[in-house]
C-alpha cells in the first residue's frame, strides 16, 4: 500500500507541476488576451462527486478509497477553491501559468518536496524544482501558489485567477475553454497548414476508387477544412466541460461554443433561439426512445446543405454503376430513388425549416414505432417509397401494400402487412398478432408507424400534433430509457441473465436514461450528454452480478482434485 501510494504521490506532484501548458498575464496589459484555461473545481466538490458515482454504481468503498488516497497529495491547498490553468499571449507568444489554491504554502512544498527533492530557492519568494531535469518555478502568492516553466512568467502574475475561471468551476468539475480567435494568426496558419498537410499526406487512392471518385473525396474534405477554417473566425470561445450533478441525478459531459456578434454561426443560433414543433405528439418522455429534431436554416446553411446532398447523390450514382450489381431497369429504378430521396432532403432545406419527431414506445412489453416530420414535398416522398418497393420486388417477394387504406385529417394513409408467420412467439408478443407498417403521407408532412397497434397510435399522435403545435423545443432532443429495453430482454430471454435481472432491480427507482440535447440561446450552443444515476446504477449492479455469476460458474467447471 505505502509502494502504491509513493507512486500516487508522484504521479500527482508530476501532474500539477507539469500541468503548465498555459498562461500568465499581465491583467493590466490590453495586448494580453486568454488562449485557453483549464479550471478544476475545488477538492471538495471533485471529492464528494467521485464519492456519490462510486456509490451510485454500488462501490462505496471506492469512493471512500479515492478520499484517502487523495489526502496526502492535497496538503497544504486550500479543498474550497478552484485550481486554474491559464494561457495567455501577446499576438507572438505564450505565457501559461497554474494557480493552485493555498491553505499552508510551505506544507505544499513540503509535500512536493517529498516526492521529487528539494527546491532551490531564486529569490522573490520563488522556488525552483527540476523533475526529470525540467525546471518548475512556483511562487508564493498569498492564497496562491503560481507555477510556470519559465521564471520571467511569474513577474506579474494574475492578482485573482478566478476572474478568467469565471463560473466553469461552479458548472464543472473539469472544465477546458478555448478561445479560437485570439491564438496569434501565425500560429493560426501553422495549425491550419499542418492539418492540411497531414490530410494530404495521409489521402490515398483506393484500389477500387475510380480518379474521379478520389477527386470528388479530396473535394469533400476540403471542403471540411474550409468548415473547421470558420472556427477561429467565427467562434468566441469552445467549452468542454465534464460535471457530476446530485440534484440531478446524474452525471454529463457538455460542448458548448459562443459564436462571435455578426458571424453565420450567431444568425443560425438567433434564429433556432425560440422554436416551436408540428410534431409534439410524436414525442414522448415516457417512451423507450425519443428523438426530436427543429431546426430554422439560414441561406449560408442551405446551400451548404444542398451542396453536401448533391454531393451524396453523385457518390451513391457513382458507386451504383462502379458496382456493376444493378443493370438497366434495376440500375435505373436505384438511380431514381436516390434522386427522389436527396431531392426531398434538398427541397426540404429551401423551405429553411427542419422538423420531426419519433419514438419507440415499449409500454408492457409491446412495441410500437411512430413517426413524423416536415418536408417540402409529400407526393415526392410517396413516389421514392413506391420506386424503392418496385426494386425490391424485382428481387424477391415483397408483402402487398393497400395504397390509400384510410384518410385522416387529410393525411392519405398506406398500409402494409407485415408477415409473422414463420416469427417466433416473442415478435408476435412485442409486435402484435397481425403488425402493420403504415406511411402517412400529407401536403407538407410524412408519417410513419409501425408494430402494435399502429393505426390508433398513429391517428393519436397526429391528433396530439394538431393540438400541440405551440409546444417550446430545443433544436434537438434525445433519450434512449434502458429500464424498458432490459425489461424486454428479460422477459425474452429464454434462460435468466444474472447482469440483466440485477440491472432491473437497480432501476426501480426510475431515472434510467441516456440523454442527449442540443439548445441554442441567441449566440450560444450546447449540446449535453448525460448519464441518469439509475443508469450508473444498473452499470454498477449488472457487471457485479455478472462478474459473480462467471465467476460461480467457472468454479463449478472447474476440475475435482
């Protein structure tokens, strides 16, 4: 235990007292401006979330293990605040400087005294250490200790380092900001150049790639570096931010970016700032999978979208006649539902609009899949469908479909069987004795479901629509509930799975999703990541139980002596 904590201890000193690859500046210096800055949030709060993961996972002792063996390597900082990392520079060069929080400097460099030798003393009240023969000077500032590389940064270091973590200590507990714009322009076309370099190096000709299938993917990515060129131009700052979170139960991982005043990027997050869907029945926080999509387009987003789908088109062409599989009607009839499908996506972006929604309700262990979303053209979308059937019925046998079966709130509505004969008794328990698939098709709009009880779901969700269409959304919403889907593996499963059972038992007490949103507030975005503490849960107990089951098992298979 002391062997595993000596080396702890070094790993530690080593990683605050190389955590230098940022910044000093001096605050009064305008010519001065932040590169990047890394914030920790204070020991305390790190410590205490690492203890309720470890919890909720089922592994209190490793919290608790993860407080001890921290003590030793936190003497002398102060647990209530932050730590910061912060590169500043001048248009030519880098200033990076670390402040760690103080509660007792000296015990601190006691501390680092103990795990890489003592420093030597350079006066001002600095102290040089040399690990692996690489200076570190640290600085006695009061309530902090100030580290940099190179002696000359610690002359006017910040007075409070908290004014550049602003509140990512609060929002994180590892926080990283990049600030695109202000890394000096020759270092700018330096990263810009080798990226493009690399790219070029590393682009080859494949084999079966015809030259002008190569040239239109050597187009493709440049056309990328000219997308991620925007970012230093057009975004303020970048945010990627990692927090666990009690009070709401769960733990996520964010990316986060605020578009300069004026820029493409700040129009596009203006205008998806307030939305509203056609398609709030289709959506539901109860069902096994939601996914909901809105989003306003502007005229710079639109033509990059309908070059990147006219893109597509002519690559899916391409390779359909490179292929050679498909030959005159066949190749044709595919060559038709590309350009129905990209000319739908295409069309669908002019009207400046994107908006759908769908899900998969599990409820009881019956599955239904439902459906809906705005296009430009619904006649289009008919006619891809009954081309794309028309090609699969010229390779096999395709269950009939009932064109026009039924109207609804002028939604003409197509069904098709979907056949269970030979389905095990499972499917029909999921799905229903006699599934239907149906497409749904209106002047502006396109709907599908399928599974049990399609029809009246259908219908409800469309009714739900009409009522709702003032419902506020983000520009984009998604959740997968693992407690249904585990549920139905384990009513399915034909023999019990340790991991599966004692993963139900640990989501009874709900808050069991995988989410994932994108919000967008005049200029800023966010997507978010997050995992619910029942799914951290079931994590927990489902690989014990598991583990333990192999492990029984194994000692059973095990030879008699």
């Amino acid at each position: 235990m002391n062997k595993f904590i000596q080396s702890g201890r070094l790993a530690l000193a080593g990683l605050l007292l190389a955590a230098m690859p940022l910044v000093a500046l001096q605050a009064q210096d305008a010519e001065f401006k932040p590169v990047a800055v890394v914030s920790v949030a204070p020991v305390e709060k790190v410590l205490a979330d690492v203890q309720y993961l470890a919890d909720a996972a089922g592994q209190r002792d490793a919290g608790q293990m993860a407080v001890l063996l921290s003590a030793p390597f936190t003497v002398g900082i102060d647990k209530s605040r932050p730590v910061g990392v912060i590169v500043m520079t001048d248009g030519q060069t880098f200033a990076p400087t670390a402040y760690l929080p103080v509660a007792d400097f000296d015990k601190l460099i006691t501390t680092a005294t103990e795990q890489i030798g003592p420093p030597q003393d350079v006066g001002d009240g600095i102290k040089m250490f040399t690990p692996n023969q690489m200076p570190v000077f640290v600085k006695d500032a009061g309530n902090w200790a100030i580290l940099a590389m190179d002696q000359e940064k610690l002359a006017n270091p910040l007075g409070d380092p908290t004014a550049f973590l602003k509140d990512l200590p609060e929002q994180y507990d590892l926080a990283l900001q990049f600030f695109p714009g202000n890394i000096p322009e020759i270092y700018r076309n330096v990263i810009i150049e080798q990226m493009k370099t690399g790219i070029a190096l590393s682009l080859e000709q494949e084999p079966d790639e015809t030259d002008e299938e190569f040239e239109a993917r050597k187009k493709q990515i440049s056309d990328q570096m000219a997308e991620m060129e925007r970012l230093f131009t057009e975004l303020e700052d970048i945010i990627i931010g990692w927090n666990v979170d009690a009070t709401k139960q769960g733990t996520y991982l964010d990316f986060a970016y605020t578009a300069v005043e004026g820029s493409d990027f700040a129009k596009t997050m203006a205008m998806n700032s307030d939305l509203t869907t056609e398609f709030s029945g289709f959506s539901n926080q109860a069902a096994a999978i939601n996914f909901q999509v809105t989003e306003k387009l502007s005229e710079t987003d639109i033509a990059r979208m309908e070059k990147q789908m006219n893109d597509v088109r002519e690559q899916g062409i391409r390779q359909l006649e490179s292929e050679g599989e498909l030959e005159g009607e066949e190749l044709e009839s595919a060559k038709k539902v590309i350009d129905l499908a990209i000319d739908t996506l295409v069309e669908t972006a002019r009207t400046g609009s994107i908006d759908g929604a769908m899900m998969v309700d599990m409820t009881d262990g019956k599955g239904t899949f439902l459906a809906g979303a705005h296009v430009a053209d619904g006649q289009r979308v008919e006619d891809g469908v009954k081309e794309m059937l028309k090609l699969a019925a010229s390779e096999g046998e395709v269950p009939p479909v009932k064109w026009d079966a039924d109207t609804y709130q002028t939604i003409r509505l197509h069904v098709m069987q979907i056949p269970l004969d030979d389905a095990p008794p499972e499917a029909k328990d999921i799905l229903g004795d006699s599934p239907e698939f149906i497409l749904g098709i209106g002047e502006k709009s396109v709907y599908m479901a399928g599974g049990n009880d399609a029809m009246a779901r259908l219908k409800k969700a469309i009714d739900d629509s009409i009522a709702g269409t003032d419902t506020k959304v983000g520009v984009m919403q998604m959740h997968v509930a693992v407690l249904p889907i585990l549920k139905m593996v384990q009513k399915n499963s034909p023999e019990p799975v340790p991991g599966v059972d004692a993963a139900v038992a640990a989501l009874s007490g709900g808050a069991d999703k995988f989410l994932v949103t994108v919000d967008m507030q005049q200029r800023f975005m966010r997507l978010r990541m997050m995992l619910e503490e029942g799914v951290i849960k079931a994590i927990g107990a489902g690989v014990a139980a598991q583990n333990a089951a192999d492990a029984n098992a194994d000692f059973e298979d095990a030879p008699a002596f």
